[in-house]
C-alpha cells in the first residue's frame, strides 16, 4: 500500500514532468538564439542535399533493373511538387528537432541519446511528410524516393553528430574547452559527483574542488575543500568556474543569493534532485553522464556562432600564411643577419580560462631580453601592470621596424590554427601580470586571446591600464560577429599606418 509520502513524491514529480514538457513547448516558439539557428540549418541543408541524392539513385521503373540507370535530377512529371515536399520535410525536421532538444548544449546529453533523439526527431518529420501527402493527394511523389530521402537524411545527422562530438571530446582530452566545476558539500553524494565526473573525461567536465557550507571549516582529512560558501562565487570567477552544483541541502535563502550572485558572473547553478523542493519546480532534469541535476541557473553559450568564428579563424589564418609566407620568408633573413639568437621568440602566455600556452612572436630584441627586463623597470611609460617604455635599449634595429607595422605577430597565426588563440580577442598576458590582477580583471579571460582587438584599434597608444582592461571587457560583454569583422577591418588601417612601437 502506497503512503502518504510516496503518493506526494509521485504527486510532485508528475508536475514537474508536466511542466518540463509545457516549457519546452513554450520555447519551440520562442525567439532562437544564433547557435539554434545555425544547428537548424545544418541540419535543413542535410535534409535537401539528402533529398536530391535520393532523386539521383531511384530506377526508372520503366528501365530494366540490370541497367541500373538513374534518373535525372528531379522528376520531370512534377518537380515542383517535389521540391515542395522535399522543404516540408526539411521544415519539419528542423521543429521535432528543436522540440526533442537537439539544439541544446551536448555538454548535458550522451552520445547515444542523441544519436536515439536524432532517429526519433528525424522518423517523425518523415511520418508527419507521409502524412501530409496523404492529405495533400499528392500521389505522383515517389514512395521509393521519400524512404530514401528520410533513410539518407537519418545517416548524414547521425554521422554528422558523431563527428561534432567526437571532435568536441578530442578538444577536451587536449584540455581545450574544458567545463569547470565547484561542488557545494563534501559528504556522500558530493564525493560521488566529484568520482562521476572525473571518470568522463571525454565529456569535458574538470573538478576544481569542494566548497564546504560552514564558514570556519577547516579542510582536515579532505584537503579539497577550498572555501566555503561565503565566498563561492567569488572563487568560482578566480577559478574560472563554468558550473556550481549543490550536493547537500542548505538553507534557501542562501541558495537564493549565490543564484543571484552567479547569475550576474554568468556562472551556471545545478542542484541534486529532491534536495530543494519548491527552487526548481519548472527546471528539468538534466543528466551529467549517469547522474541527474536541476538547472537553477543556466546560461546560454552561442556554440554555433563560436563555431562560425572558429572556422573564420582557421579559413582567414591559412590564407595569411599562405600568401604571406614570401614576406615572412624576408622577415627570417632580415633577423638573422641582423642580431645573434632565434628567430622565434617563444612566451608563456595565458590564455582562455587561465590556461597557458606558448605564443610565437618574430624576435625584436635581443636574446637575453627578459633578463634585462628588470633593470628598466623603473622607467616603464604604462600605467600599473604593463610595461612599456618609448626607446627600449633591447629592439633591435629589425626589430623596431617589425613593431612599428606589427609584423612580429605574424607567426601568431599558427597559434590561432592551432586553437590557442583567435584573430579577435583581448592580447594574452603575462602569467606574472595575471597575478596582480583583481577579480574583475579576470573577465578578459573569458575568451580566446586575439591577435588584434579592441584595444589595438581603439586605444593602442593610450598608457592607462585602466582603459586596457575596460576596453577588453567591453568586447566580452558584446561580442559578436559583426564586432570582429568591424574590428579587422579597422586593424588593417591600424596596420598601415605604422602605429605599432
């Protein structure tokens, strides 16, 4: 027999799924975001191109079967009946996939769930097609042909998913892209969250550490706990901290103001179901591998139009390599003849989420540069953390003449195709000027550094750190990619008129 407690649980959780399912019908129509538009027209485009190669490969009936000849490209009898359905299926795949969540962040779904939403999305656009022609008395359209139109449109996505995910675990295993992750709690089931996550590696998740409810706790025999949770958020945002979840029951309000807290940081908040009745009641539950969360806060990451950007950066990238490898070439010799040391001047640079990378710059000072950096601190021209100085005793004289038109950043673009950097962003600092930075300053991060940015284009001359950082976090605040465009159209005007130093 069924008590009171079972049949409240049975009883709230059917609301939720209720309301899960009135949410997404709600966000069906919503307004879509770029990244949706750019996943749905990946996938509109799949669904013509199937649909075509479907024409291309059914027989003539009229045709013996041994000739095995094709037909042309689209029926003669009717081809614009067979373009139309062809968009009416291409419509009604990019809906049910929109309505099953495939245009959501694959961070939060398995492989092999979306692989079975991708059959289901793409089966009932088919079924809705045959229904249609039923209705429509379309009989001319060839069954033949739309069985291979859906069966076609079935392999491209599943095959085309595979390949983005297969991609996207890659970057992850390279330490790229990665999700980072504070755990409020440190008993049973935030051991057990922490255990989940650290055995997918492939799914991109990076635990950073336990954040403890009591605010004089000590870390004792764990020694992950590295904060409590006065100050979450603001280690969250040192840390860069994609996602906070809480594993152990607090008190609502204060759940509340981290929420809130988060929320202004653009810094995700989940919850282990049933530890937060009446937080999350339109919240569905999202599964993090094996185990299921509650999104309190989520925060929507424009992947498509990062995507565009990315292959912008790597089409772009190439083709200044490419033609400007001759001038590159000259910039070798020039260097050799002029001073002893390298060509290439390798830094450690901080990069996206505080990650280090190796950032390559045409040498313009003498070799031991670095070394020599500390005795003309003293006369730097910057305002706080940079350092700067007018008539720097190590450029060389090559060297002066490759900064005046930014021409030691060239080899930058390997960085770019490399995916350490992007052709727009804020420039990678310093690992010692990132030390001195306050927690603001680290919003700069957010991104890809860039080989030009707001700052080259805008204030390149002005010696206020202040306007450095301001500059910076304006781009990251409104980036678009409109915004790049502007920005390198504007750093070739830059370029040519020799303000660099």
């Amino acid at each position: 027999m069924a008590t009171l407690d079972y049949l409240k649980q049975a009883t709230i959780s059917s609301q939720r799924r209720h309301q899960a399912r009135m949410q997404e019908r709600v966000r069906l129509f919503s307004r879509p975001s770029f990244t949706i538009m750019v996943w749905a027209m990946l996938d509109f485009v799949s669904a013509l191109i199937a649909g075509f190669i479907a024409f291309r490969i059914r027989l003539d009936p009229v045709v013996k079967p041994t000739t095995h000849t094709v037909l042309r490209h689209l029926e003669a009898t009717a081809p614009l009946v067979s373009i139309g359905y062809l968009l009416v299926f291409s419509v009604y795949l990019v809906v049910f996939a929109r309505l099953y969540g495939l245009y959501r962040s694959q961070d939060v779904r398995s492989g092999l769930n979306e692989q079975r939403l991708t059959v289901q999305a793409t089966l009932t656009s088919g079924l809705m097609l045959c229904g249609t022609l039923y209705v429509m008395k379309q009989y001319s359209v060839s069954r033949l042909v739309v069985a291979l139109t859906i069966v076609i449109t079935l392999g491209f996505l599943m095959a085309r998913r595979a390949i983005e995910r297969k991609m996207m675990q890659r970057r992850f295993l390279q330490g790229r892209e990665t999700r980072n992750v504070l755990i409020v709690g440190h008993g049973r089931v935030a051991h057990a969250l922490r255990n989940h996550l650290q055995a997918l590696p492939h799914m991109g998740f990076r635990f950073m550490g336990f954040v403890s409810l009591e605010e004089d706790a000590e870390d004792g025999a764990n020694s992950q706990i590295i904060g409590n949770i006065q100050n979450c958020v603001a280690l969250a945002r040192s840390l860069f901290v994609d996602e906070i979840y809480f594993s152990t029951p607090a008190d609502k309000q204060v759940v509340i103001s981290v929420v809130d807290e988060a929320r202004v940081n653009g810094i995700e908040v989940r919850v282990v179901p049933d530890l937060y009745d009446g937080l999350a009641w339109n919240a569905p539950v999202e599964f993090i591998g094996q185990f299921p969360t509650i999104p309190l806060h989520q925060r929507e990451f424009p992947r498509g139009a990062f995507l565009v950007k990315r292959v912008l950066d790597v089409f772009l990238s190439s083709l200044a390599l490419l033609v400007l490898s001759p001038v590159m070439l000259v910039i070798v010799l020039m260097i050799r003849m002029d001073s002893p040391g390298p060509v290439f001047y390798r830094a450690a640079r901080i990069g996206r989420k505080g990650r280090t990378f190796t950032c390559l710059k045409f040498r313009t000072m003498v070799a031991n540069a670095d070394m020599l950096k500390e005795d003309l601190e003293h006369k730097n021209e910057r305002d706080g953390i940079l350092f700067k100085m007018s008539n720097d005793p190590r450029i060389t004289k090559v060297g002066a003449r490759l900064r005046k038109y930014s021409l030691d950043e060239l080899p930058q673009f390997i960085n770019v195709l490399r995916g350490d950097m992007s052709l727009v962003g804020p420039r990678p600092p310093l690992a010692s000027e990132v030390e001195k930075y306050d927690l603001a300053h680290l919003r700069r991060l957010d991104v890809l550094p860039g080989i030009t940015g707001l700052w080259q284009v805008e204030a390149r001359q002005d010696p206020s750190f202040d306007s450095y950082i301001s500059l910076d976090t304006a781009y990251v605040e409104n980036w678009s990619l409109l915004m790049d465009l502007r920005i390198l159209a504007r750093t070739v005007g830059v370029v040519l008129s020799g303000t660099g130093s």
